[in-house]
C-alpha cells in the first residue's frame, strides 16, 4: 500500500503499524461544511471566500464519505477503531436538513459522526441525535460582556452557562450515550478568566483548550496570556480524576498547524499553516490518498494532539517559562 508516498512519519508507513495505532487514535477527519455563522467571531479562520458548497449536492456528499471511507478500510484496516467525521462550520446546525443528511451517510459508511457548534441552536440537532457519537460546543465564556467582545453573539443575545446546560439536557434526554467536549479558545479577551468549573458541571468528557491561531490582521496572543489561562484551567482534578484517563488537552499554533485532516466547503482537503489556506483536488473526484500528497500534512503532529504527547510538552514549556 502506497503509505510511503504520503508524509506520514516512518513508523507509520505500513499499514499493520497504522492499524495498531488506530486502536487508540482514530482517523478523524473535519468537514467544514459551509461559511455562514450566526456569530461573528473576531478570531474565525473559516473563511474560504467561496459559496461553492459541496454539501448542496447530496451525491458529492456521498462521493467524499465514501472516499473517506475506502482510505480508512485501505491504510488503518478492518481492526482499527471506526473512522470519525466532524461535521463543522461555520455553524452546520443552521441546516438541520443538510447536516443530517450528512450524519446519516456518514453513519450508513461506518464512520462515528460529532457536530462542531457554537451551541445557540443545538436543539436543530435533537431530531438526529441519536447518530451522534460526540457533539463539540464552542465556548470562550460566559460573561455577557466578554462574549460581546468577542463576536460570540447574535443580535446582542450570547449564550449563558443555564441555557447551554439546559441544551444539553434536552440532547441528552434524546442520546444518553452523547459525548460532550467544549473547546475554548484562549484570546485577547477571556484569558484571564476561569471556566474550568463550569466546562467540568455541563458533564464535558473532554476540555480542548486552544490557542488564538494568529489569521488575517489577528496577531494572536502572547505565551504569557496563554500561560495564564492553562493555569488557572488545568484542572483534571474536576473530571474525575479517577478514572485514568486526560480530559483536558491543550493545542498552541505549532500544534495546530499541517495536524488536521480539513475538508473546506468545495469538498477540497485543505491546510493551514502559511499566509493562505493550500488545497487539494476535490475529494468528489480524486482518491484520499492522493490528494493528501497536495497539502503540507504530519500524521505524527496529528497523532501526537490525541494522545498527551502535546499536552504534556506545552505545559512543559509553561513550567519552564515559570521558572
């Protein structure tokens, strides 16, 4: 199998070591389904300039699930843990139709299916929450005033920590079985606050906590800012430290970057990491394997953000940087 060809590090570049690792990250693949977003946030990256959507045609839907699909069944094989698809935005629950379509031929392929949301119209999703594996709820606080700041709003309306809590209920009441992970990312305007605690009592099983990836004329944030806010938020100690098992990771810029498997819109892998976005040929025609070798990609930088291989090196450097 032509694993050799694509930048994957050398000991993954045989199928039966692929397979091995699988059992414990699996293949997770982001489709950022469309632009549009009811929240204007100051630091979003989505955005493509394109109104070339491929989720407006059920068969180009169905073409690059199933391309998906044949790449994981060809290089992580019958044993691996089940490939998973992020439905994303923009915000995907604005268009419950075509987001549930999605999650469906998703399902029907093998895939385990989560929804990326900012969480202000969650209740779009109960009628197929019961497909879901996991649903992620973008938060960066709940302060009224912060969010404002931020862009995280909708005609002067944020969301409060009740009324997510209470959407989550309801998902909930649906899907017992529901994952719920929060990611928040740290910035200009909510690092010095503390949202661990309330992240921790919405029942999250896992806490992704961000840095503010510098994009257009956004600088970002400094390591200090960043090392302000993992201090006061690193606290396992509030999932169930019990258990054996990290909750919180942690993602600075280095981290982030040529790590994720992204689909824009047009149905194109794409990568970020440089002053604009580099894309592949389009998923609906051309093979995943192929069109990996047309993006910058890291398997190992992608590996290394599911296990605590980053997590650990970044609050490292914070412990360093402290002393």
């Amino acid at each position: 199998m032509p694993t050799n060809a694509i930048n994957f590090p050398k000991n993954f570049q045989n199928a039966d070591s692929f397979a091995r690792f699988a059992k414990v990250s699996p293949l997770v693949v982001n489709w950022h389904a469309l632009e549009h977003c009811n929240y204007k946030c100051s630091f979003c990256y989505s955005d493509w300039n394109s109104r070339d959507e491929a989720w407006n045609t059920p068969e180009n839907v169905r073409k690059v699930i199933e391309n998906i699909a044949r790449f994981h069944a060809d290089y992580f094989g019958a044993d691996a843990a089940p490939w998973r698809l992020s439905v994303v935005g923009g915000e995907p629950i604005l268009f419950p139709k075509k987001a549930q379509f999605m999650v469906k031929t998703a399902v029907a392929c093998g895939a385990e299916v989560s929804i990326i949301t900012n969480g202000s119209h969650l209740e779009n999703a109960l009628p197929f929450a019961h497909l879901l594996s996991q649903v992620g709820i973008s938060l960066d606080s709940f302060v009224h005033e912060t969010n404002l700041k931020i862009g995280r709003q909708c005609n002067g309306h944020t969301l409060s920590f009740e009324e997510i809590s209470d959407k989550i209920a309801a998902l909930r009441a649906v899907n017992p079985n529901v994952r719920v992970k929060v990611n928040t990312v740290v910035n200009q305007n909510n690092f010095g606050e503390v949202l661990v605690d309330k992240v921790a009592a919405l029942g999250a099983t896992k806490y992704k906590i961000l840095r503010q990836m510098p994009f257009g004329g956004n600088k970002g944030i400094t390591d200090d800012e960043f090392h302000v806010f993992i201090r006061n938020n690193y606290r396992e100690d509030l999932f169930g430290h019990d258990d054996g098992k990290r909750h919180i990771f942690i993602e600075d810029n280095s981290v982030m970057t040529q790590s994720y498997l992204m689909i824009a819109p047009n149905g194109c892998l794409f990568q970020n990491g440089g002053a604009e976005y580099r894309y592949s040929r389009p998923l609906m025609e051309t093979p995943f394997e192929e069109a990996l070798k047309d993006i910058n990609f890291s398997a190992e930088k992608f590996f290394s953000r599911y296990t605590s291989t980053a997590t650990d090196a970044i609050l490292a450097r914070m412990h360093e940087c402290a002393a």
